[in-house]
C-alpha cells in the first residue's frame, strides 16, 4: 500500500509541477479560463488533461500544444487532451466489497486527423445535389475563390453530413462548431470575462465551418460578434463554409447586413435524398437489395428517417441473426411506411380530391375543370413518381408524350400566378 501511495504522490507531484511550470509561462488570465480548469493526470508515460467540454478541449489544443509537449517531454511524458470528466468527479455506485473497483473515466479521445480524400463518399449525392457537393470538395482541397459558402436545406437533406465530410476532407486548420455552440460559448466567454480569448480562438484557423446557423437568429449580441468574426475572416482570406435550414433572405432575426454577408460569397441549396438516394443509404447499411428497392419508394424524404430506418432494420438482424425479409420489415416498420399505391390509385385518388370523375379525367372530355384537374394530375405524378411521360400519358387516358408535355408546360405557367393551384398540387404530392 505504500509503495501504490508513493507512486501515486510521485505522479501527483509530476502533474502539479507541469501545471505550474505552464502557469509561469501563460498570462494569468489565460491560464485561469484555460488552463486551471483543466484535470491534470499522469497515467504511465502520458499526461492527460480533461477540459469540462469540447470548446475548451479545442482551444487548449490549437494554442497550448507547444507549450504543453515542452514541459512534459523534461519528464519524458506524451500529451493528451480530450474532453469528458476525470473519474475522481464521478460518483462510485455501491458495489459489492469484495468486486474489485474499476476507474472510470468518460472521456472520449479526439485526435486530429490528415484530410481524407474519400470523406466525401458518405456522402450520397443526386443530381441536384452535385453542385453544392462539388463546391464542398473545392473548399476542403483549398482551392476556392468564393467565401462564405453558404449551403441550405430542409431538415434531412444531409447537411450536417456534408459539413462533417468537408471537415473531414479540409486542408488545413480547421475549427467546426454549431450556431448553437457559438451562442453558448460567446455567452459564457462574456460571463467568464474571457472575451479577447474567444475571439482569438475562432479567428485562428484556416477554414470555419458552422452547422445550424439559423440558431443564431434573434440573438442581437450574439449576430453582431458572428457578422464581425465573419468580415475578419474575409479580410484574413480564410475560408468559410455556412449551414442552414433557410437561405440568407429568409433567415428572419438577422439584419441586412448580415444577410448581404451571408449572401456575398456562393449559395447553394440541397435538397431531400430522392428514391435512389435513399435506396443507396439502405443498400450501404446492409438492407438486402430487393427490401431496400420496395422501402425506398414508401418512406419519408428525410435523411434523418432513411437513416434511422437503416439502423432499425441493422439493429433487429443483428439481434435476431437472421435476414431482413419485405413482410419482416413491413411489420417492423410499420411506423414509418406508408401504404403503397399504383400510381393508377393514385390518380383516381386525386381526381376524387379535385372533385371530378376520373372516367371524365381519362376521356377525350375538354371541359375546362376536367382539363384543369387533368393536367394537375399528370404533374403530381411527373413529380412524385419515376414514371416517364408516355407511362403518365396512358394513365390519364392514353394520351401522347406531346400532350403530357404542353400540360405540364401549362401548370408550370399557371403556378406563377395561381395560388390557389399551386396549394392543391402542394397538398396532394403530400397528402
């Protein structure tokens, strides 16, 4: 017992002497927002120091690292930061005497990585997502001549994805934070009365990435330290990569002139995953091929679901050890699937909603209220199926490609100015 008290005063001494030699180099407000908060501990030849959160955790690494590896290589020590909670701060659960005691410590290690090439294939891009995916990989290779990017979605597009893969993939020091974690941190640096160093922490990198940027909306104190940190960035040539769940004319709660900012680089916009994309994030989880093809078409177009989908049926197989059939994975899904239609009951459906007869609809009728629901008809199908337009056409009656076309041609001019039209074809993609 004395000699594990001895080492472990040894380890303790080797610690505090590391913290304190940090201390006489550091200025003494930095050392105490940054560094006194830190839980030093030796474990074998590695100093470890726990920050309370990620924010802290980052910092501490992008300006203390050198300092840091100087003093602890005097005691042939390595360093390591993470962020979580030392174990001495958790409370030990009763146990039975006799067990032996384990330590816990909940702190996940984050190393810093080298860009990888291929971070961007999970990434699964449909052909209107391809230019906001190509301008992502411009930005991670360095080689863009617009700042900010600014990309926007609806929830479940794959934003948050995409900024994940392009901080993976980026060149050079890169820091990524949530709006929300901005507003956290810039709340709590003014509390804290450490300001000039969260300025200087976010402004010391190459390339800013911001998830969510829409939690910044509304926040007066908050817009004007963003709108600041983002003309600094410009002026300094870094690169600036922005998400959000609306453009920047849309973002309500900001003032002009940050909108004009968001707006003066290049905006793009994503969209939800389409049926094959969605077939393909099923396919790369392991969902067989033919349950992956029948489910892609009867789910929601929203990552997050297609996703979570994936996972369940991934889950069930692996608890249950065996294959996922269709009537396994209807049943099991029966939250999320919706009843699968002919695009022929679909028709009739519609018809039935625009309150005419579909016999009228399929006949040669030209009544205008039959034409009118007709041509809706054929557009909510063009839309929402992946039927081609001579498929659509003998639905509706038989009719040629060219006549599908000029209706579809008619419904996209009249939506320019009949709302009312534009709210019905609205409801019945989503009804």
């Amino acid at each position: 017992m004395t000699a594990c008290a001895n080492a472990k005063t040894a380890t303790t001494n080797v610690a505090d002497c590391i913290k304190n030699a940090i201390k006489s180099r550091v200025d003494s407000a930095a050392f105490d927002s940054w560094i006194a908060p830190l839980s030093f501990s030796v474990d074998g030849n590695i100093l470890s120091l726990i920050a309370h959160n990620q924010f802290a955790c980052d910092f501490v690494r992008a300006t203390y690292t050198n300092i840091l590896h100087t003093f602890a290589s005097e005691f042939g020590l390595s360093v390591r930061v993470c962020a979580g909670r030392p174990a001495h701060s958790i409370s030990p659960r009763p146990m039975n005497d006799n067990a032996p005691r384990k330590e816990i410590i909940t702190c996940e290690l984050l190393p810093v990585t080298a860009p990888d090439a291929t971070g961007f294939d999970s990434f699964v891009a449909c052909d209107e997502n391809a230019f906001a995916v190509n301008a992502c990989k411009k930005f991670a290779a360095g080689k863009i001549t617009f700042s900010p990017l600014f990309i926007y979605g609806a929830d479940g597009c794959g934003k948050t994805l995409l900024a994940e893969c392009l901080h993976g993939c980026a060149h050079g020091k890169t820091l990524m934070m949530t709006g929300s974690q901005f507003v956290a941190e810039f709340q709590r640096a003014i509390t804290e009365r450490n300001i000039f160093a969260f300025k200087d922490f976010v402004r010391n990198c190459d390339n800013f990435i911001m998830d969510d940027v829409q939690a910044i909306c509304g926040k007066r104190a908050t817009s004007e330290e963003f709108t600041g940190l983002l003309v600094d960035l410009v002026k300094m040539g870094k690169n600036i990569a922005l998400f959000s769940n609306a453009s920047p004319a849309n973002l309500t709660g900001f003032d002009r002139r940050l909108q004009s900012l968001l707006a003066s680089g290049l905006v793009a916009d994503i969209v939800a995953p389409n049926k094959t994309v969605r077939r393909s994030i099923m396919t790369r989880a392991n969902v067989p091929a033919a349950v992956a093809d029948n489910l892609s078409g009867r789910i929601s177009a929203n990552g997050h679901i297609v996703s979570g989908v994936a996972k369940k049926i991934a889950a069930w197989r692996d608890m249950m050890d065996i294959d996922v059939t269709l009537d396994v994975a209807e049943k099991l899904l029966a939250d999320v699937l919706t009843k699968q239609k002919t695009p022929l009951g679909r028709a009739r459906e519609m018809a039935a909603k625009l309150g005419v007869s579909f016999d009228d609809v399929a006949s040669p009728s030209r009544v205008r209220g039959v034409v009118r629901a007709r041509q809706i008809i054929m557009a909510v199908l063009k839309q929402t199926t992946d039927l081609s337009l001579a498929e659509i056409g003998r639905i509706v009656g038989d009719r040629d490609h060219a006549t599908v076309l000029y209706g579809l041609a008619q419904i996209e001019k009249q939506k320019q100015t009949d709302l009312l039209m534009t709210a019905e074809i609205e409801q019945l993609i989503h009804g």
